[in-house]
C-alpha cells in the first residue's frame, strides 16, 4: 500500500453511486474533485461530516468542486443515508475496497480493546490535472469541511 502525498498523481477510480450512477476519476477529469472518505453511512460522525459538506456544496460548486462522500457500505443503504438526511454531495460505494485500499485509508483500527480493519476518515483534493494538492488524515469532522473549502478556494 502506497501512501498518497500531496503533490502525487491521485489514483484512479470506478465507483458505483448513490442513485444508481457511476463515477470515475475519468468522468471528473479537468475538475477540482473533494474526496472524502468516511468509515460507515448514518453513524454520528459520519452524519455530521455529510451534512457539514452538505451545508457548503453550492459553496463548493461555485468554486468549481465535485464533492464525493466514500465509504465501502452497499449502494441502497448509501440511498437511505442520503434520503434520510438531505445530503447533497454524491455518495460513492466502494464495497470491493479497491479504492479505500488504493488511497491507504483501509487501515488498522482499534476501539474498546478490539482491533479489526477499517475505513481511516481522510480527505483528498485532487486538481483538475488529478494530482493531489492537500491530504488531510484522521479527521476531526468539526470545523473539517470549512477548512476544505477554503483550501479548494485558495486553489
């Protein structure tokens, strides 16, 4: 697994969609592209996270950004998430875990005592040339997506 830096050539991805879509990094090329990942759809952190993007996604569009909620969940629960609490940035399902592992955001987690596999909450801003311009890893959800649309702004 290779950890993705700023300024690396982001990899590449083909991912099923909320609302039965599809999205690739090829689809998205020549624009500015938030990738978030989260560890699980309608969990506290990941609510607030969804709907902090949410709340700023004309904010991000008018600075020319695609953001894009992924977690490795199914496509009909990603639906449910969204529907359930208005969320209005794509949410994309990445259940075979290519690009969770391609990002290096599979990573070892623990929690009570117990360690297991999991999805790292982590940021990318790919460039419209798809490189990498600002990685953020271990987020804290607070305050996150205000600082990603300022460095998206600041692009």
């Amino acid at each position: 697994m290779t950890e993705i830096t700023e300024g690396m050539k982001a990899p590449t991805f083909d991912m099923a969609t909320d609302g039965g879509g599809r999205l690739s990094s090829d689809a998205l090329n020549g624009r500015t592209v938030v990738l978030y990942f989260y560890p699980k759809a309608d969990t506290p952190g990941c609510t607030t996270e969804g709907q902090d993007f949410s709340a700023l996604a004309g904010e991000f569009a008018a600075a020319g950004a695609t953001v894009v909620g992924v977690s490795r969940d199914p496509v009909k629960k990603l639906d449910r998430f969204k529907a359930k609490y208005d969320l209005k940035v794509t949410l994309a399902s990445d259940e075979a875990g290519d690009v969770t592992e391609a990002f290096g955001v599979w990573v070892e987690k623990t929690l009570y005592g117990r360690t297991y596999m999991g999805v790292e909450r982590a940021t990318f801003l790919i460039d419209g040339a798809g490189v990498v311009r600002r990685v953020w890893r271990k987020v804290r959800v607070k305050g996150h997506a205000a600082e990603v649309l300022a460095a998206v702004q600041s692009l």
